[in-house]
C-alpha cells in the first residue's frame, strides 16, 4: 500500500509543479486529474471527498503512449446524498447571518471511487488547487481550500493525513473510525465526527458486558479498520475478563477456502455471540457460506461498519441475521434537507460533473443524442425530471448517520473560521497576542480554532473535540426485527454515551429486543458458567481466563460474590457455612448438661452418691456388728464421705465453664480424692496393726497407732492436698479457655489448668498415696482373718490404678468435650471401683447373711473350732 501511495504522491506533485516557462512572473499549470466534482464559488472553499462510486477501473497500460485516467463505477446514492449534504449545509451557513456575517462559503467536492490513489489524487487537487496559471508567486491570500470534509475511508484518510499533516492542513472526516488516527504526532491536523473505534469498542463491551457475554468469536476485516479494531477491542476484553474464542479476519479476495475456513471455526466453536468488524463487502461471502451450510444459532454484533448497510439485507441473508445487534453512529435530522435534496437541477459546468451522472443513474437516461447499449435505445435526460417520484437510498432520510455527521464537519469548520474571524487584535492566540491574517491565511491557524470550536446542532447534539481530535463518542444500538413483509427493519433499542466522569453507559430497552432463538431470549456465550459463592475459580491450563473450573471452598473459608478469584479465611471466632459463602459465629462446644453424654454421666454422678448414701445409712443402721466396727468404723464412714464427694464432684466438670468451676473443679477433685486414699492407707495401716497386735510380741503395736493417730495421719495427708490446691489457684489459677485448636470449626469451652507443674503435682500426690495403698495391701492380702479387708484394699487399688493409667492416654487424644468425658469417667469408674471392691462385701454380709456377722466369723475362731 505504501509503495503505491509512494508512486501517487510523486506522479502527483509532477502533475501539479509549476516551472517558469514563458514569464518568470507566472506558474502553468503542467497536468490535470480526471476527477468527478462538484463546484460552488465563495470568499472561502470547503473541499470534499465522498464515496460516490464503489469502484475504480484502470486501463490497460501499453506503456507505448500516455495511460489514460482510470474511472468510476457503479453509482453510490447514499454517497451522493452526503456530498449533498454537504452543499445544503453551507448554503444553510450562508444564509445564517450570525455565522459568518458578510462571508460566502463554496466547496469544491472530489469522488474518491473507494480507491485509495483516486482518495489521494482529489486530496492533492483540493490542496493545490486547479487554476491552470497563476500569477501571485507570493502565495498570499487564502489557500485553495481552508479544510477539507473526509475521507470516509480510515486507509485514504490515514494516507493523507500523512502528507497534509505536514502542511497543517484541517481535515475533518465523518467516518473514518481507525483508533490510530488518534495519534496527534502522526496526525496532528487530523478531526472527526464520528467516534473513533476505540469508543466503539467500548461500547460494543458494553453490550456484552450487559448480556454476560464472556465468551464470543471475533471476524475482522484485512484492512486498516479491521486490524486496528480487532486489537483494539482484545485489549478491551483482557481489560473487562472477556475472552475471544476465535479471532479471524475476512479475506478481501473472498477466497472461498478461506471462507470454509472460517465457517468450520464457528462452528466447532462453543462461542454463541460472534461480533464482526468490517464493512458489509467482507461480510457477503461469508453469508453466502452461512446461508449455504444453513448454520443457525448464532448472536451477531454489528459494528457500525454494517450495521445500518442494506446489501446485508438481502433476502435469502434474513433469517440468519435477524436478531442482530449493532451499533452504530448517531441519527440526527437536519431540517428542509430533503426539500434541497429534491431542488438540484443537472449543470452543463464540467466542474459539477458529477450532477449529471448523478442524473443519468437516477432517471436511467442520457444527456448524448441518441446512445444505445447494444440494441436498446436509451432515453435522452431533459433535466426536468422529478425526484419526488423516486424512492432510493439519496432521497431517504429517515435515518440520518454518516450525512449528519458531515452536516457536523461543515458547521465544525465553518465555527472554526467564524471564531478565526471574531478575533480582536491584541487578544489573539498567537505570537504577540495577535489574530489571523484573513488576507494571508494559514492552515495551521484554522487548526487551532478547530481544535477549540464548541456549539451546539440544531437537533440538540453538542459538538466539540478532545486533545486528540476526536467527538464526544454517543452510539445507538440497533437490532434487526422482521417486518409484516418478510423483511429486516432496523430500530433503535438503546444508546451508548461517553460521559466525562461515568465513562461509557449503556441504556437499554430489552423488551423491545427480539431474539432469533426459539427461547425469545438472550443466548448464553460462556466458556464456563459462572462459579457460585462458596467456590472459587481455577483457570484450566492451556486455555483463557474465561474457561475455568470451579472448586468449592476449603472448610473455614469463603467466597460470597460470583467467580471469586480466591476464598478468604474466616476470622478465629467464626466459620464457614455449609454452602461456603458466608461466616458464621463457631459452635461453642462443651459438656453440657442437655448434651446425652452429659446426662448420661450426670446420672451415673448421681448414682454413685446414692449408693454411698445408702451405704452410710446401712453402716449406720448395723453400726454395732463386728464388720462395721471392723478395723476402725469411723475411717469407713470417712471414706463413704469421701466417695461421696468424688462422685458429686463429677458435676462441677458438666456445664458451660466458668471461673468459680474451673477453680473448684480440679481442686474438689484433688481433695476428695487425696482424702479416699488417706482413708484407705490409714485402713490399709490398722490392718496391718491389728495382726501384729494379736502376736506377743506386737502387743503394743495399736497404742502406737490408735484413733487419734489415725485421725492426725488422714488429717495431714489431706492438708497437704490443700497447700498444694491453694498456691496453685494463688499462682496461676484454672480460667475458662475458648479452644479452637482441637475442632478448627468449633470452638472448645475448656477450663484451661492453668499451671501444668501445679496440675501435675496434684495428681502426683494422689498417685503416690494410692501406691503406698496398694502396696501395703498387697503385702497384707494374705493375713490369717477370715474376713481380710486388705484383700479389699488391694483389688480396689489394682482397679483405681489401672483405671488412672489408662486415662492418661485417653486425656491426651480425646478432642474437645471429650476430654472432660474421659476424666469424668475416669472418676466415676475408680470411685464406682472403691466402693464395690471395699464396701460391696460388706453389705452383702450384713443384708444377706448376717450369721457371718460375728466376731467370731470374722476372727476365723468358728472354723478353728471345728
């Protein structure tokens, strides 16, 4: 493309250059383009370039003579009608006489034939000028034109905004979208009213973005607007977390291979909503295939490339593209424009050529005499013709897009050269505060008026532009509805405005959308579904951010919004709920008096001190009989009081703790239990005692150790239980504990001990006086009596020492309340051990035979005397 602009802008300026050849005082023109145009005289010209024909076609070089101009064909009505629109609008600005008092606008329009080297030879034409000879080598006054409306095209405008650009010559295109003209040191004299495809882009975003849309398919066209839009609307996917399933662009040669291509891509791809950037000529063969392989089910977003474009209207393309949505530039009215439209009349001046071929494809005739196309006669044109009776695209303006963004150029311009004109001297913008010589104009000055111009249209739209040249960007957003006719009508559903400070909003009118699915309703376009709260996404390897897998969050965290990236922890205190999405006060756990277990082992508390109780009352009630008074009554009612206190101090370990229990808990524990086994030892002593007393020479063994001893001996054993109860709760007393260590989702009310040496010396000191017990009872076990309380003893022991040996590894690896429970049994089961192995024999004697409950019995005297 460069090489070819690079051979147009050298034959240019060849065909252009001046050289002195008769009078060193004037330039000759050397060389003319055969450009189509329209031409109107003023103080100042306004140039124009308009697509009027699709195509161009260039001769046949022989390279033996002069190549002949290339020329246009087949005539663009709608191309027309903006040139048109064109011309109405200054003559509009002529009339006006608060703009531009005293001051005639002309134009000179040029046909670029949508060809880049015909773009650029109106441009250089226009910038030049087309006065054969001149005379004034000063080169004051005016320029041949002060700005030019155009090109439509964002290729021919980017070629030459390249070269005007470097004479600060205003051009200000009405659809020319291309982002890169945005580059004000590419283009520094570049404007437009119509937004750039970075705005169109965004809207287009928008839209998706409304619908849940993260998943879509891309085709652009091989062009300097397809390229550039397609880079520019991935970046904006990546920005927003959409994804491109595929991205393709449209052959310009309408390779049919390439087609089947790009067919089999839609279709393998999962992609429900496919958005297209190109004009409707790259579009038409892939629609050609669609309708051929009859492929449905597919959402197409228009760009404003071809969504308001009737070649795509052709019927066999209707029931694929109905439902379409599109953006596409702003509709305005302009008043009494199409009353101007229906006013022009042919011209025989060779510089409105373009009026007359106009004609002659309006009304199908002829200004030659007697042409024919092959046997049949053309009609000759008269110029009176009537273009009421004609309903083609230049005389419709229902729906006013590009036309009234060249309607803004114009009054653009014409408010630049206004303000230029209003200057005062001494308050200019330029150098010395100075203001512009009408007389001696320059380009650049125009620019900088341009640049600044703000007014408001006739239908209420505000124009103005940015740093970069480029118009408050607005969209409206079409949809494609079928008509009672069986054909496709375009309505506007929405609009999509540039906001200073709230960026690009959308409005939409869903109700009004119509859906080509047999559900009525949005499709869905999503690589993955959107993960719920309560999981989190983890992207699959190899694939875009759209397409993810969702894993439920860990126990403890959460996610409460839809595709969290990552689940959150929940504070200490709380956790998380069953569905993961919202944290929740931690179950605070202890043994309760509700809980079964806790009745469970309330009830067991509570027999066991009923049965101490009817213990006492039995002993109490046979308090006389040799085995109540047996080895010293008083230490066995002790130690019924004592299992008694162990058995309800099980109940200060059920409940929800509190300082004053966990205090109590461990030291009524300690006591109780230090007095049973001071009890049993002092038990386990007189024994001993009494046996030796019945030999010679241990007479005197129990005035050693009688009542009183005994009593000192428990006595002391227990208060030294006492000292160690009482510095451990002074030192670092028990306190409640919320424990979230065992259970992470519960919190475990425990009562923390506190001191473990504390602890531990308690249950040290009990341990002790339990293995003296045992020790001594088993020494004692085989003593003569027949009834051998220190048997008792000894099975007692053995139970309470196994019982509390085996504790120790139940305590540690039992969680939570569980761990009261195994100390709670641990204290039922030695103190249920004591009183059934130490006082279930006696009972049984004393309720079920009481003729064993002799002395004489009990002395093993009876035996012997038998």
């Amino acid at each position: 493309m460069w090489f070819t602009l690079y051979i147009y802008l050298c034959l240019s300026f060849n065909c252009i250059s001046a050289t002195l050849i008769l009078k060193p005082s004037m330039c000759l023109l050397q060389g003319d383009f055969k450009l189509t145009g329209m031409y109107q005289d003023g103080d100042f010209i306004l140039g124009g370039l308009f697509e009027v024909h699709f195509f161009t076609v260039f001769p046949d070089l022989t390279f033996t003579t002069n190549p002949k101009s290339p020329y246009c064909e087949i005539f663009n009505m709608e191309g027309f009608q903006h040139a048109q629109t064109m011309a109405f609008a200054i003559e509009e600005i002529n009339k006006n006489p608060k703009l531009l008092p005293n001051i005639t606008l002309g134009y000179h329009l040029y046909d670029n034939c949508v060809m880049l080297g015909m773009a650029f030879r109106a441009a250089i034409s226009l910038t030049s000028g087309t006065e054969e000879s001149f005379f004034n080598l000063n080169c004051s006054g005016p320029p041949p034109v002060i700005g030019i409306v155009g090109d439509p095209s964002s290729t021919p405008s980017i070629a030459i905004s390249s070269v005007l650009g470097l004479f600060r010559v205003p051009i200000v295109s009405h659809y020319a979208t291309c982002s890169c003209l945005s580059n004000r040191k590419k283009y520094p004299s570049f404007f437009r009213t119509i937004p750039s495809d970075a705005f169109q882009v965004q809207a287009i975003i928008q839209v998706l973005k409304h619908f849940e849309w993260t998943w879509v398919g891309l085709l652009y066209s091989d062009d300097d607007y397809g390229v550039y839009a397609a880079q520019s609307f991935q970046q904006e996917m990546q920005r927003f977390g959409l994804c491109a399933a595929f991205s393709e662009f449209l052959p310009h040669d309408n390779n049919h291979r390439d087609i089947q291509r790009i067919m089999g891509i839609i279709q393998g791809s999962t992609a429900r909503v496919v958005v297209v950037f190109a004009p409707s000529s790259f579009l038409i063969p892939l629609m050609n295939e669609v309708v051929l392989q009859n492929m449905t089910g597919r959402q197409w977003i228009a760009s404003e490339a071809w969504a308001t474009s009737l070649e795509s209207h052709i019927p066999s393309f209707q029931p694929f593209l109905r439902g379409t949505i599109g953006i596409a530039i702003r509709r305005g009215e302009i008043q009494r424009l199409h009353e101007f439209l229906l006013c022009i009349r042919p011209s025989n001046d060779p510089k409105n050529y373009m009026l007359r071929i106009f004609w002659e494809n309006m009304f199908g005739c002829s200004f030659g005499k007697g042409d024919t196309e092959g046997k049949q006669v053309i009609k000759v044109c008269t110029g009176q013709e009537d273009l009421s009776t004609t309903n083609t695209p230049y005389t419709d303006v229902s729906g006013l897009r590009a036309a009234y963004n060249v309607y803004k150029a114009v009054y653009a311009l014409a408010h630049a050269l206004h303000d230029l004109m209003e200057c005062e001297e001494g308050k200019g913008p330029f150098s010395g505060n100075s203001c512009a010589d009408t007389t001696n104009l320059k380009p650049w000055q125009v620019v900088h008026y341009l640049q600044n111009v703000n007014f408001t249209t006739g239908f209420g739209d505000h124009v103005s532009f940015d740093k970069n040249g480029d118009a408050l960007a607005i969209y409206d957003v079409l949809n494609w509805q079928p008509s009672s006719d069986e054909s496709i009508r375009i309505y506007t559903v929405g609009v999509v405005k540039e906001g200073t400070k709230t960026g690009m909003v959308l409005t939409l009118d869903e109700d009004a959308i119509f859906w080509n699915f047999e559900t009525t309703k949005p499709p869905r376009s999503v690589c993955s579904e959107s993960c719920p709260p309560g999981t989190r996404r983890a992207t699959r390897k190899g694939l875009p951010v759209c397409c993810f897998d969702c894993l439920p969050c860990g126990d403890g965290e959460i996610s409460n919004t839809t595709n969290a990236v990552e689940c959150f922890l929940c504070p200490d205190e709380f956790w998380s709920n069953q569905y993961n999405n919202h944290c929740v006060p931690k179950e605070v756990e202890f043994l309760s008096y509700e809980d079964p277990l806790g009745i469970s082992l309330t009830t067991a508390s509570l027999i066991g001190t009923c049965f101490c109780a009817l213990v006492i009352f039995v002993f109490a009630l046979h308090r006389n009989t040799p085995i109540v008074r047996a080895n010293n009554s008083e230490l066995s009612f002790l130690l019924l009081l004592s299992l008694k206190m162990c058995f309800l101090c099980v109940l200060l370990f059920i409940g929800r703790p509190q300082l004053w229990t966990c205090q109590l808990r461990h030291a009524v524990f300690g006591i109780s239990f230090v007095l049973c086994m001071s009890s049993i030892l002092v038990k386990t002593m007189v024994v001993i005692a009494v046996f030796k007393s019945s030999k010679p020479e241990g007479k005197g063994a129990m005035k050693w150790f009688g009542a009183v001893q005994q009593r000192c001996t428990v006595v002391v054993l227990t208060v030294l239980q006492v000292v160690i109860c009482a510095v451990w709760l002074s030192t670092a007393s028990p306190t409640p504990y919320k424990n979230n260590q065992y259970i992470r989702s519960k919190i475990v009310y425990e009562c923390a001990i506190g001191s473990v040496v504390g602890f531990s010396m308690l249950l040290s000191y009990i341990g002790s006086l339990a293995a003296a017990s045992f020790l001594l009872a088993f020494l004692a076990r085989n003593l003569p009596d027949n009834f051998n309380e220190a048997k008792f003893i000894t099975f007692s022991m053995l139970i309470f020492c196994a019982v509390w040996i085996a504790f120790v590894p139940a305590y540690v690896s039992s969680p939570g309340k569980y761990t009261v429970a195994v100390e709670i049994f641990a204290i039922l089961a030695s103190t249920f051990g004591l009183l059934m192995a130490i006082f279930a024999p006696k009972c049984y004697i004393i309720l079920l035979h009481p003729e064993r409950n002799t002395k004489n019995v009990i002395m093993g005297r009876e035996t012997r005397n038998k």
